[in-house]
C-alpha cells in the first residue's frame, strides 16, 4: 500500500504533475500555500521538463547507437581480414628470411668443396705444364705439348717400313686431341668457372657479391621495411580496439542499461 499524503498517494502525486495537473496538487496540500502566480509558473516550468524530457526522447530516436554499432561491425570485419593479411605477410616474411639463411648455409657448405676443385684443377694445370715442358725438352721442340706429341708420332709412322693400320692413326689422333683440349678445359674451369663463383660466393676479402647485390637488398629495401610496416599495422589494430572499440562499446552497454532504467522508472510511475 503506498503512502498517503493528504489524500494523494506518490503516484498520484507526481503522475498528475508529469501532466500538468497543478490544481490537484494544490487541492492536496490544502491550497493555502500556492497562490495563483506560484501555480502558473509550476505548470510553466512542468511545461518546459515535459519539453526537455521529448527533446531527450526523440534524440534517442535518431538511433545514433545502432549506426555507430553497425559501422564497428563493418569496420571490425575489415580489420578482421586485415589481422589476417598481416599474419600471412608475416609468415611470408619468415619464410623468405628462413630461405635466405638457408641459401647462405648451403653456400657456406659449398665452398670448401669449391677451394678443392680450385686446388686440384691447379694442380693439374700445374702438372699439365710441366709434362709439356719435359716432353718439349726431350724432343727438342718450342711447339706445344699435343704439337709436339702429334710430330713425334707423325715421325715415327714415317719411320716404319710397313706403315701402321687405321685403328693406330685413329688412336694417335685421338690421343693428340686429348691433350690439346686439357689445356683450355682447364682454362675454362679455372678462369671462366670456378674464379667468377669465387669472387661472387666466397671472396677472399670484403663481402660477397650475392650478398651486397642479392641479399643486403632484400633484407634491407624489402624485408625491414616490410616488417616494420606490419609492425606498425599491428600497433595501429591494437590502439583500435583499446583506445576506440573497447570505450565505445562499454559507451553503447552503459546507455543500454540507463535506457532499461529509464523505461522501469516510466512504468513506475505510469508514464508509459
């Protein structure tokens, strides 16, 4: 049961305000207090809440909670799929860094085996040289090795009564082709192979030429870059969420729960 208060409950008391009824509440309280000017400027001031109050009420109406909540949706499945592009990006990143060092680990393996091909090809060369300078000698000729080689046995057909079959001339001349060819396949895997390969992979001094022309370019004009700007992206998604998305929406649940109390507040008191 509510209170009564000189005949007039609460309810009664402040719904008949909310409406503008100023008489009853002067009746209730004996209407020796209220002269007709205080009661004229109450129903004028309870005419300027009600106004206030349907100024509030058809702000609410603009909806500005759900359009806001509607573009955080929007743009929450735009950063969506951006989070996951700079994660694929990353991976991306990771993966060409990975093959790099493995690159570089495969180079640095094969560079010993290259110093012994060098080594052993030298020493062929070496060997090669010698042999012509001792063939030379002995026969007493300034030709080269497989000249010389070739006129020794030239001579020597020349020397033989009966002559020699084909299968001999053949073999000669094959052995003379032999060894012309040593000299510039030597030639060729030294200076046209193995020396270009040195100086680009395994120098002697300063840094390699893959590395200053291949790797240093990737990681620094590509790779750095590349991941500083994720890293930014990635500060710029955190800085949404903490700075904008999580204030706005407890914003938007704070006016929801006052909207729930507003509304049993007008049933409470019968302004429905």
């Amino acid at each position: 049961m509510e209170q009564q208060k000189d005949g007039v409950t609460r309810r009664q008391l402040i719904t008949t305000a909310a409406v503008g009824g100023a008489a009853l509440i002067a009746g209730a309280v004996g209407g020796t207090a209220a002269t007709t000017a205080s009661l004229a400027d109450k129903e004028l001031e309870i005419l300027k809440l009600r106004t206030l109050v349907g100024l509030y009420e058809n702000l609410e109406k603009v909806g500005i909670d759900a359009i806001i909540a509607t573009g955080m949706n929007v743009i929450r499945g735009a950063l969506d799929a951006v989070k996951a592009g700079v994660r694929l990006a990353r991976d991306g990143v990771t993966a060409t860094e990975t093959a790099l060092k493995n690159f570089q680990a495969m180079l640095d393996s094969l560079q010993s085996a290259a110093e012994l091909a060098t080594r052993a090809l030298t020493e062929l060369s070496q060997k090669f040289k010698a042999a012509e300078s001792f063939v030379v000698a002995m026969l007493g000729t300034a030709l080269p090795l497989a000249e010389a080689i070739a006129n020794f046995f030239n001579e020597l057909i020349k020397k033989i009564p009966f002559g020699v079959g084909a299968e001999i001339s053949r073999a000669i001349n094959a052995l003379v082709d032999l060894i012309r060819a040593i000299p510039a396949t030597l030639d060729t895997l030294l200076n046209q192979l193995l020396k270009p390969l040195r100086e680009m992979f395994f120098p002697a001094t300063g840094n390699a030429t893959v590395k200053t022309n291949l790797f240093d370019p990737i990681i620094n004009n590509l790779l750095a870059p590349l991941k500083k700007f994720l890293t930014d992206v990635e500060t710029l998604l955190d800085k949404w969420e903490n700075d904008f998305t999580a204030p706005v929406q407890k914003a938007l649940d704070e006016r929801a729960k006052i909207r729930k109390q507003i509304v049993a507040m007008r049933n409470d008191i019968g302004l429905v």
